[in-house]
C-alpha cells in the first residue's frame, strides 16, 4: 500500500508531504509549549512548500 502510493506521486513529493508534515506537529508542539507566535510563524511554511510543489508540478 505505502509502496504504491510513493509510486503514484513519486518519491520526492513523498519526501516533501513528510517534511510538511513534521512542521505541522513541530507548530503543534510550539503550541502547546507556549510560544504561539513562534508556532503561527512555522505554520506558515506547511502551505508555502504545499504551494510550491503545485507551481513546480503545473508549470510544465
């Protein structure tokens, strides 16, 4: 199942999805931990790199 779903969207994007995942819950834990403001600036860059791979992937 894993090895399929690397296989329809590639591994590099895999890589990424997995790097925009750990900012999330690395946001999360700056939540949780009391530094809000450092935790909404990482969040920020959960959809910046998901915005990125879709200009990458649409612009050919």
């Amino acid at each position: 199942m894993i090895k399929n779903f690397i296989k329809r969207i590639g591994p590099m994007n895999c890589l990424m999805l997995l790097i925009v995942l750990s900012i999330i819950v690395f946001s999360e834990y700056l939540f949780l931990s009391g530094k809000k403001l450092d935790a909404i600036f990482v969040a920020f860059w959960a959809p910046t790199i998901l915005g990125f791979m879709n200009y990458l992937k649409y612009k050919k």
